[in-house]
C-alpha cells in the first residue's frame, strides 16, 4: 500500500502544465462534476449554485487568483477550500492526483482568458 501511495504521489507531482492549447479531459470531467455548479459551465463565475453566495464565485478565466496562479497554488485552494467562502475543501471528496488533474484544467482556463502567468 505505500508503494501505491508513493507512486501516486511522484505520478501526481510530476504532471506538468498542459501547454496553452490542451485541455484536460480528465480535469474537464472533474470540473463539471464538482466546480461547475458554482463556477458555470466555462468557469465564468456564473454557476446557479453560486448565485446567492457571498462572496461570489471567482470568474476562473480572470487572474489573478487569490493565492497565486500556477497549477500550484490553484491545487492548494482545491484542496484546503477558502475560509469565508463558498469555496469547500476537496482533499478528502477528491484523490491527490485528481486534484492535480483538476488544479490543471482550472490553470487552462485562465489561460484561455488571456493569462500569460507561467506555472
């Protein structure tokens, strides 16, 4: 079993940064099942479940993000969730390497808004 883990973990920490033009099918699958609902369909902030909350949910396609862009700190907020926010943690509904997967596909939206930030 921890070599299961090891090996997931070095495979999650070794994913590199989809370049401009992909899109994570996976990470995409991910975020319409988890994100969506809050975040609209193309990560626009625009969800129905997102329309009473207060703050608002964040436009993905916009940064910079609070906690830094890069896949790495986008990980980070998919995991830890932000305090005072509608934004829940994902460490536990979520495995390490679908919140890289995920962390990925949400970079990819910033990109796509225009974002040059490297990862």
């Amino acid at each position: 079993m921890k070599i299961l883990l090891a090996l997931s973990t070095f495979f999650a920490l070794s994913l590199s940064p989809l370049a401009a033009e992909e899109v994570s099918p996976v990470g995409r699958e991910l975020f319409l099942k988890n994100c969506q609902v809050c975040h609209g369909l193309e990560g626009l902030g625009d969800g129905p479940g997102g329309a009473n909350l207060n703050p608002a949910p964040r436009n993905l396609t916009q940064r910079p993000y609070k906690y830094g862009c890069g896949p790495g700190p986008v990980f980070r907020t998919i995991s830890q969730g932000i305090e005072g926010t509608g934004m829940p943690a994902f460490s536990t509904a979520l495995t390490e390497v679908e919140r890289h997967q995920l962390a990925d596909y949400v970079f990819q939206l910033g990109r796509k808004g225009g974002c040059s930030c490297s990862p």
